[in-house]
C-alpha cells in the first residue's frame, strides 16, 4: 500500500517538477 500511495504523489508532484525542469532547460 505504502508504494501505491508514493507513486500516487510522485504522479501528482511530477507535472509542476518537469515543467520547472524545462524552465531551467530553457535558460
């Protein structure tokens, strides 16, 4: 259950995560 709920947050958290990623990419 324990790794269910991580990877339920990972998935929430991960589309803000990637997109400042590619702010960072982009300067």
């Amino acid at each position: 259950v324990f790794l269910a709920v991580t990877m339920f947050v990972v998935v929430l958290i991960a589309p803000p995560l990637i997109m400042i990623a590619r702010q960072h990419m982009m300067m």
